[in-house]
C-alpha cells in the first residue's frame, strides 16, 4: 500500500489512491492528496465541497446528487453540469472517502471537469 | 470546453463505409473483474489451470441448454448483409467487428470440439482450437459489442449474435476471466439492491431535495414516495434516476405525472434498481437474483400496479424475462399490464385528456427522438405494433412545438446503438465508445444542420449516460442530451386539472 507523506506525518492509501482509512483524514491530510491529484490550491470554494462530500458520505455511505452539492452550498444551477470547477471524483478523494465503486465511477468520470 | 484526448471521428452528418483497417481495436480492452467481485458471484478469481477443459464443458452445456446458440452457431452462411451494420465496425474500422467477424471466433472453436468436420479436418474446416490467443481475442471483441442486435435485423437468417456475446462472456466467467464494470455492477445489484450501491436512506435524502426541489420551481408540493404500502403503483426505475444528470430530471417527470394523475404510487427502497446486467453476461441466475428483489417488494408493499421508469436493457428484461424470473404476478390488478412502461402510463393519460402540457415551455427546444436498441429491437410498448416507436415520439410531440426524426435508416427497428450499452459503459474503453457513438453522431449532426436540432430525447439511462459523455468531444454541450420525461417535466402543469 502506498503512504503519502503531508506536513505532520504520513498517512496510507489504497493502490488507487483513495485514503486507506475514512478516520486518518484532516485538512492537512487532504491537502496532500490534492497536491497528488494535480489540484494546487484548496480554495475555501473548494474545502466547503470537500466537507459536504465528507459529511454526506458518513451519514449516508454515498456520492450525494451534484445537484445537491450545489444547492445545499447556494451554488449556481449550472453547478449541477460542471460542479464547483474541480472534478468530483478528485473531490470525493480527497475528502479522504472510499472507492465509490465501478458504477459511480462511470458516471463522473469523464472530460466534463476540468481539472484546474 | 473539454480536453480531446482522442482521435475523434469527423462530423460530415452521413454515414461512411470505411476501409478495413486490421487490428484497429485490438488494443481495447475492459479491465478484468476485481477478485472479490468474481468470488462473490462465484467464479474463479483468475483463469483456472484446467481452462480449456472447462471452458469446453462450458460450451456444450450452453449448447445444450440454448438450442438457439447451436443453430445459430450452424446456419450462418457468411452472406456479409451483417458487416456494415454495426457501430463498431463503422467507427472502429477493425475488420473483427464486424459481426460474422466476430462471430467467427466462437464459431471457430465450435467447430473445432463440436462439428464433425472440424474435429477431424482441423484448419481444413475453419475450425481451431481453444488456445490462450483465442481467449484473448474473444476478451477483447466479445466486450466490443453492446448486444444492440442491429446487425441481427438485417440478418437473412435472423441469427441473434447478442446471445453469440452472451454465451462467450459467460464461458470466459466461469473459467475466471471477467471483466470488472458488468460484474461488479451486477455485484452490487444483488449485495445493495442498486448498482450505484446507494442504500436506501441516501436514496431518501435525494427524494427528500426532489420535493423540495419542485416545490421551489412549481409552488406544489409533488411527492417522491418510498417504501409505501398499499400504494397503487410500484414504480420501478434505474438507479440512476436518484443520481446521475440528466436521469433525475426525468424522475421529476414521473412523479409530476403521478401527482397530477392522483395516482398513489412509490418506489422500494429494497428493490431500487430496475437495470438487469445479468442481462449482458448471460447469467440467468445472476439474472434471477436482481430481479428477485422485485418480487420482495411486490409482496411486502402489495401494490396493485408494476410501473417500470426510463431505461433501455432494463425494458427488456422487464418485457421479456420477468414474468419466467418472478412472475406470475397474481396479486396485480389484471386490468393493467405487469409491468407496464412509464411510456405507455403517461401516453394513456395524455389520449385521456388526464393532462395539460404547455408545449411553449419546451420552445427552446427542437427535439429529436434517438431509439433505444433494447426497447426498439427487442421489447414493445402498447397494445399496437411499433408501439415502442410510437408511444415515446406521441408524448414528445404532446410537449414541445417542434420535433424532428433522424434518418430513417438510423431509428425505429434499425436504430444506431449509443455505443456503451450491453456492459461497455467504463471509462477505460472511453475511445470505443466514441468511436461506436459515431453513426448516431453522424445522424444527429444532419438534423442539427437541417432543422437545428438541439435536444436529444432518451429513455435509458446507459444512453443518457454515454451521451452526456460523448457530446463534448464531439464538441456538443452535454446539456442537449435528456429524457422524455424531462420534457414531460418541464410541460406539465400542475395544479389545474387534478385526478382523472
């Protein structure tokens, strides 16, 4: 299993890089898997998404609606298409959550999120 | 606008015969199924030591089993009225698929164990054995077909080279060679009742911002019910309604429709997916087990009507296995039919007067109808023939002003596939798809530069979702890609005429 190293220790990931384990995550950890993720700054926009995936996933164990990422974070209605300018799959990973699985995969992967 | 990382074919709005081009997509390949998925459905985790044997015991079961499978292994006759007629071929350009091509490498090794001939004469009489290259092969092109059975219509001989498919890829499950997005979809299905693996309070929570959703847009209080007893209707429907864009904008639809209908209805939290990837390995069990969650809820919510929500593949299985799978369905009111398409249940409300669309509201729109290939080859809706193709074009032009049909070698019965469906939705295989999608690209492309076409209208949610994919390489917004029930949605005015 790959570790990655952030500022105050070192941390474990799964062979696709999602956090081994949910409760090893804080913001320093995610910051981290950003930087590896190719995303160069967690704006706050962006740590307000992460949080809302977090929370939802440990009260639910799923990927929200986009749609409801956007509302719930007063977001634009063309959040749902093209949500928060960062891919949510990238978002998802570095919220430090779980392979969401082969279907959920499917359905956000794809050209539609530009990565910057 | 999106990064193109792929050679994407040119839009030219017809439809080329290319030029072979040997081996173009023999680099494609799904990845293989993950260990716990393949031990979980209870196949060998990689290929077994004894594979040829087994992979050969397979076959003759099959054999026995499908009596279709041998006659279709023995009528073709290699005519070639099949070779341009699949997406695959047309946008890969790879000799192999086409279909007689690619029905060929089973055929081959049928020859070979099963005929005579071929066990005697070898190569002499086109047959070869089962080796690790031929495995391969069947690998790589058996999951080059979405099992859209175009190629099946023009058939002289009307051999179904989806069951072809199908028999491979069960033969190479069972000797542990599976292929990692149908398996663990088909995985998560029976383990979570969904293929997202959404359990029930997460689903839930989305109906609960559904309600709220269209209470803000329309000031009515629209329900999205789950899990209700002794609703009138059980409404079936593709998980992906309860997550993916444009999918729930057409559940917003079906309940809009139920609500002005007065018709109680619900969904089940237990049996909350309505695709069937059994289907595409041609797995009966696995078959049996997915739907088998329907026949749970049927008895424990006791509706009196089984409605089924917008999806393709699913459609069929619905039409064509449910009532072999779980049926009969006794405790069902017999006026309706079990299960009935969402399709065929707004279509009667709209010829009853029941409901009052505003076509105005989809004046932005010119629409255009892309057939689904499970529903238009392989399914009916209604009471008439070419009711498939009827119903959903009568409720489009029932909500919009202005609607267009694309070539009419490209829809109805002889309808493009959208390229993903059949297993073939992952991402790995992304420069597949946009190469299969190319036909229907072509032919979209012709009615946006005749009648400015600007909306895609579906009913399946593997469309919906290959489509909002593919758009943009083709350098179209994924926002013209939608369900016919989002039309519906966005016509439909509530309040006014209530109950029917």
């Amino acid at each position: 299993m790959p570790s990655l190293k952030y500022e105050g220790g070192s941390v474990e990931l799964d062979k696709n890089g999602y956090l081994a384990s949910i409760n090893a995550w804080n913001e320093a950890v995610a910051a981290a898997i950003a930087k590896r993720e190719g995303i160069s700054k967690l704006t706050e926009d962006r740590l307000e998404v992460i949080k809302f995936l977090r929370n939802y996933y440990i009260k639910f164990h799923s990927f929200p609606l986009l749609k409801m990422v956007c509302t719930n974070l007063h977001k634009p209605k063309t959040c749902a298409s093209r949500p928060f300018k960062m891919d949510p799959l990238k978002a998802w990973k570095v919220a430090g959550l779980p392979n969401p699985g082969e279907e959920i995969l499917v359905y956000l992967q794809g050209p539609l999120h530009p990565e910057e | 606008m999106a990064k193109v990382k792929f050679e994407v074919p040119e839009l030219t709005g017809e439809i080329a015969i290319p030029g072979l081009k040997e081996d173009a997509a023999a680099a494609v390949k799904s990845h293989n199924a993950p260990a716990k998925d393949m031990t979980d459905l209870g196949f060998p985790t990689e290929l077994v030591p004894d594979w040829k044997e087994k992979a050969v015991a397979k076959f003759a079961e099959l054999l026995k089993k499908y009596r279709s499978l041998k006659v279709f292994m023995d009528i073709c006759v290699k005519c070639g009225a099949c070779t341009d007629k699949c997406h695959f071929y047309l946008g890969t350009k790879d000799p192999r698929n086409m279909p007689v091509a690619r029905a060929e490498l089973l055929r081959k090794v049928y020859r070979r164990y099963f005929t005579t001939a071929g066990k005697v004469l070898g190569k002499l009489a086109e047959a070869e054995d089962l080796t690790r290259e031929v495995m391969e092969e069947w690998y790589t092109y058996f999951y080059q077909c979405t099992e859209c059975r175009r190629c099946s219509l023009f058939c002289p001989y009307g051999i179904d080279t989806a069951e072809i498919t199908m028999a491979a890829r069960e033969i190479m499950d069972t000797v542990g060679l599976g292929a990692k997005y149908p398996l663990q979809t088909i995985n998560k299905a029976i383990t979570i009742g969904n293929n997202l693996g959404m359990p029930g309070p997460a689903i839930r929570s989305t109906l609960d911002f559904m309600e709220e959703d269209v209470k803000e847009q329309t000031g009515v209080p629209v329900k999205f019910p789950m899990d209700v007893k002794g609703a009138d209707v059980l409404l079936i429907t593709p998980s992906a309604d309860f997550f993916a864009t444009p999918h729930v904008e057409s559940l917003a639809g079906y309940a809009k429709v139920f609500h002005q209908a007065g018709i109680s209805w619900t969904l089940s939290s237990y049996a909350s997916e309505a695709g069937n990837f059994g289907m595409f390995n041609g797995n009966y069990e696995h078959m049996r087990k997915i739907a088998g969650r329907i026949k749970v809820a049927i008895n424990e919510l006791k509706p009196k009507r089984l409605i089924h929500g917008e999806c393709g593949h699913a459609w069929r299985v619905a039409y064509s296995f449910w009532n072999t799978l779980i049926g009969p369905f006794d405790s069902l009111d017999p006026k309706y039919p079990a299960p009935q398409h969402i399709c065929e249940f707004t279509y009667d409300l709209i010829n009853r007067g029941a409901l009052k669309l505003d076509k105005t509201a989809n004046d932005d729109f010119v629409v255009t109808f892309h057939d689904s290939c499970n529903v238009a080859r392989a399914s009916r809706m209604g009471n008439s023939p070419g009711g498939q193709f009827e119903i959903p074009r009568a409720i489009i032009r029932a909500t919009c002003n202005k609607f267009v049909d694309m070539h009419p070698d490209t829809i109805r019965e002889k309808t493009f596939c959208c390229g993903a469906g059949g297993g073939l939705l992952a991402d790995e295989i992304i420069d597949l798809r946009i190469k299969g999608v190319m036909p229907r690209m072509q032919a979209y492309k012709a009615v946006k530069d005749s009648h400015g076409a600007n909306f895609f209208a579906l009913i399946c949610a593997i469309c919906k979702a290959q489509f909002t994919k593919v758009f943009p390489y083709y350098g179209y917004e994924m926002e013209e890609v939608g369900g016919v029930h989002q039309l519906v949605s966005r016509a439909i005015v509530l309040g006014g005429k209530e109950g029917i």
